[in-house]
C-alpha cells in the first residue's frame, strides 16, 4: 500500500525523492515491482517496527531501531524533508516529539486534518495530541492552525473559530473563555472568528476549527460514524424495492460523485504541527490513493516552508502579546493614579 | 406548534391532562381551536416569558412569573406530574433544578437525548448541562442513563459506555479514567462496557453512552451537523443531472423511509435527568409532530415511576460503594498484617 500509494504520489509529483524504512529483504523485492518508484527510492534497513498496540512510552523506549524512529532520524539529521507514516498514532507523536522537539514557542505539538463541509473544506486540530489543554495551548494551536490552513488550501486569511457548546460569552469551560479573550484582544492579523459549535464543522462556518484533543478526537470519530450511518441507511434505502433498485442504477454516476465527495481517501494525511520537522500521519486503513494523498500534503508543506511562516507567526504573537500585557499594564495605572 | 402538539399526544394517549402555562388572553382563543383537547387542559395564566436569549441566572432572579417557571412550580406543587418546555435549555435547566433540587446522591443533574444508530438507538449524557466533570458526576450519569434507557427502550439490562478517545486503558483525561474504574470494579448489576469512542455513537455499539457535558454537546451537535451535511450533498446529487433526477422520481418512496429514519423530530425529548420532578427540553425548532414526541417522552418516563426507580439505583449503588471501599480497606490490611 505504502509504495503502490508512493507510486501515485510521484507520477503527480515527478521532482520527489523517497527514503524507504523497512526491513530490505522484504522492501527490496516488492520495490522492483515498481522500477519508475525504485530509481527515486533508497532503502535504508530498519531491524524493528511499531506495533500497533504499543504504547507510545514502550515505543519510544523499546523501538529505536524501528522503521518509523530511523525515518523520524533522517527528517532531524536532514536526510529527509518530512516523513509520513500509516502506524500507531501515539508513538508517532511520541517519538516525532522526543527526536525533532517543539518549534520554540509552541508547548505541545497538535494533530490537524481537514475534511468536508458545505462550504469546502475545514480544518480541524487538536485531534487527539493533548487531552487537556490550557488557554496557551488553544491560542498556540489557533496559530499554528491558522498557518497551516493557508498553506494547504492557498487561502489569503482563513477564518478561526473556538470549538465551544454556545456562541454566548459565558458558556464553555475557562480554557476556551481565556483562549477566546487573548485571540480576540491581541494585535494580530489573524481572522478569529469567536466561538463555533459541533454543527459549524460540517457547515464550514470557519476554515479552522481549535479544540482540545479530547473534543477533538471524539468529534473527528463521530462525523466519520455518522457519515458511515447514514451511508448505511442510504445502501439499504437502495436495496429496499424494485424502484429504487432501478431509481439507484439510473442515479448511480451522479451517486458516485457523492461517494467520491465523502471518500476518506481524500481526507487522508493528519499533520502534527508544532514541530522542527514536517511529519504527516496516513490513516493506518487507506489505500494506495489515500496514502498518496498523506505523501502530497508532506510535500505542500514542505515546498511551502510550513514551520518557517509557523515560526514568523509566533514571533508575532510573542510581539503582539508583550503589546497585550503592556497596554494592560497602563489600563490598571490609570486608576491607580486617579486614586492618588 | 405546542397546543397542535399536545392535541397530537392526546390522540395517542388518550388519558393525558394538560396545564397550560402562558398568557391566557392568547392561549384561551388558540386553545378553542382543539376542542378535544381544550376539554383536558387548563389555563393558567403567566404574566412573564423566558427568552431565549435569557441568561441563566437572569431567568431564575428575574421570570419568576414566567409560563417556564410556574409550569415548574407545578411540578413541584404536585398539580402536574411532569413539565415539558421548548424554551431556554439554560433557563429551564437552573428553574428545574432550582425549584424541584436534585435526587438525594446526585450532586448534578444531567440532559440526555437518544438517536439514531446501526444498531436502533443510543442514548447519551450529559449533553450541555455540566461543562467540567469529575468521575462522581460521571458515574452518576451512568446511573441515571442506565436506568432511563431502561424505561425508554423497555430494556432489561442497557449495556453502557464511557465516552473517551481511545480504547486503550492508559488513554483519556483523569475523572474518565477514575469513573471507569468504579463502574468496572462496583458489584451492581449495571452492564460497562468500558470505553468507547466517537463513531461508537453511530454504530451503536452500546445503549447508554456517558460523557461530560460539553463533549457531549460538541458530539451531538457535531452528528446532528454531519446528517445535515449529508442530506444536502444528497439533494445536490439528486438535482445534477436529468438521470439521477428520474431515479430520485423512482426511488423517492424508499428515499422518504431514508428521511423519516434520519428524522430529527422522531428524537425529540431531551430529559433533565437526576431531579425531583419529571422535566422534558423540547427542541425550539422543531413542530406539531416533534413536540408530541417530547410529550409522549415525558409520559413514558412518568408512568414508568422513573426518579423512584433512580433513587432505587442510588440506594444500591451506595451500598456497593461502601461494599467496595472496605473491601479496599482489607486489602490494605493483608500486607500490614504480613509486616507484623
């Protein structure tokens, strides 16, 4: 799957260039089944793997001579320009984390995706990184969001919004409150649009959509379950009389493109943002097509520089909130010296 | 929609009696309209209305004459044995729990809905009431889900979940974490599950899924946002060409059983659950139809003795609470004994 998708990835992207981690013996032969892949592909040996069920403590540990760890090596030591990886999500983001280290300023790396909405397409983060998550950490993913949303999908100025459960000032626990109180108030040109709902996700309300990892995650699953159900629902619908047998061959080519609008293949390649290095999360289900889309969203963040402009975008944050705190400052000196 | 609604219910339940509550000048000419039902209700006059912009706590200093607040007051009086609203959830919630107090043992009261699954349907709670919750209030939830699952599906034993992100044991924020191993370590009858994850909604994997208030909320509406969003890609799928629009012609009726299945008015009747009086949050937006559901839920929960059958659960799971903290006492004792 890894190479057949590498395979698609290149015929649309001529220029790239592969490091495959793996064991050889097994790579080598199933690598001449693609001679135009194997003339651009090195294969570096790895004595190890990731299981799926590893935790990510044991992983990082226990498997430095894994394939996913020699690959994460390469992107630090610049053998490699960004990595993408189908395995354990965990000890991804655990090894990822501990090798290329947070890009100064930002705490705690997040995973952001995108998927369908009835405005296009909305990009969604924390996913699952950080299950709790302070204001700072809300306000850090909102930037990081932001550039990465305007690289992907080539937007001037993406629209931001706090995932909350109401658009009233008051509702939502205190992270939320405070994240959405230093968004709004901090000179910066980034679009914030205040608070968004669960229903906002498929409305495309906003381009990005902040959260904890927690919501996140649990949000992220129940639009994939829901979207399952009602394809489901619709099968059955089909099969359920003559009619709409006939009713679905006729609609069929028109009902494919509805299919092909929802395919997860298209939505596949979870960034983890926040590092000193691109690295790209495939679904472990995908296909040759999904994981060629996961190795196409590596390559637009690399050739559109993603953690420089994260990293320009935090110094003018850093700037903005000293802006903040000063002017804050000179708001509690007036009444001190109306008092004297 | 509320009096078309009531009428509705009174068909299918043809002992109900209705109280009224809103201004009577209005009411009174509306309400001659369904002479059948106008011969069950009375009319009780309130000289203030909630609106939905109210703040909580501005509906509870500040509508103490409102249809909302004396319909509770009824409640607690005794002159009605359940209310059902399609206010202000907020101003309903901090009435209800103002006027009618929680069920001794239940520190919070919870809001749970059902919905639609591969398997039938699922309940979930906490849907918006408690925002941040330790693993006491989740347990509750458990508890009170268990039990109106029990009433509202006819079942004998509802299996229950906790909603997390990940089914591995390590995985989730703590009161998750801490509530999952008081429901699988307390000898009541109650069927956990463990954990289960956000498409376990859609699949149905168990019939009772708990979870703090503001995931659930963000998941609800999230589900809610993504049919929604299916529903429009259909429609458009259906309009783009002259085949796929004969086909919808042919299969239309089977495509009407697809909606009616997906259709949010079958699940109307949100239940504040864990109060001492029957309440039930109609949608705001929904009809005739969606109300006389709400109401048909009320009525369910009424004739099923629902808070007396929670205080039964209560009273047992205590008992196995403090079964379950001696037993951890002696444990403790064993190696302070093997010391010696």
């Amino acid at each position: 799957m890894v190479l057949a998708g590498a395979e698609i990835a290149l015929k649309r992207l001529p220029h790239l260039k592969f490091l495959m981690f793996g064991d050889e013996a097994k790579l080598k032969p199933l690598l001449a089944k693609y001679p135009s892949l194997e003339a651009v592909s090195d294969i570096r040996h790895a004595s190890q793997e990731v299981m799926m069920e590893d935790k990510p403590s044991v992983a990082l540990r226990q498997r430095r001579d894994s394939s996913m760890r020699l690959a994460i090596n390469a992107v630090k030591e610049g053998d490699a320009q960004g990595v993408v990886s189908a395995g354990n999500t965990g000890a991804l983001m655990a090894m990822a984390k501990f090798v290329l280290k947070t890009v100064r300023g930002i705490d705690r790396p997040a995973i952001a995706t995108y998927m369908p909405t009835q405005r296009g397409e909305t990009v969604m983060l924390d996913l699952g990184a950080n299950i709790e998550c302070d204001e700072h950490n809300l306000v850090q993913f909102a930037l990081m969001g932001e550039v990465f949303t305007r690289i992907l999908f080539g937007l001037e100025k993406p629209s931001v919004g706090l995932l909350n459960v109401g658009i009233e000032e008051l509702k939502g626990n205190e992270s939320v409150k405070k994240a959405a109180a230093i968004l709004r108030d901090i000179d910066l040109p980034i679009r914030f649009e205040g608070f968004v709902e669960g229903d906002d996700l498929a409305k495309g309300t906003v381009d990005v959509i902040v959260t904890d990892g927690f919501t996140g995650n649990v949000a992220l699953k129940t639009a994939e379950g829901t979207a399952r159900l009602l394809v489901h629902f619709l099968r059955e619908t089909f099969k359920s009389s003559f009619f709409a047998k006939i009713g679905y061959l006729l609609a069929r080519r028109s009902l494919q493109r509805f299919r092909d609008r929802m395919d997860p293949r298209r939505y596949n390649g979870a960034m983890l943002l926040g590092l000193n290095g691109i690295a790209v999360k495939s679904h472990g289900g995908t296909d040759a097509l999904g994981f060629s889309n996961a190795i196409g969203v590596c390559h637009d963040l690399i050739v559109n520089n993603l953690n420089d402009s994260i990293k320009h975008e935090l110094a003018l944050f850093e700037e903005a909130m000293s802006g903040l705190e000063n002017a804050e400052q000179e708001d509690v000196a007036v009444p001190v010296g109306q008092a004297n």
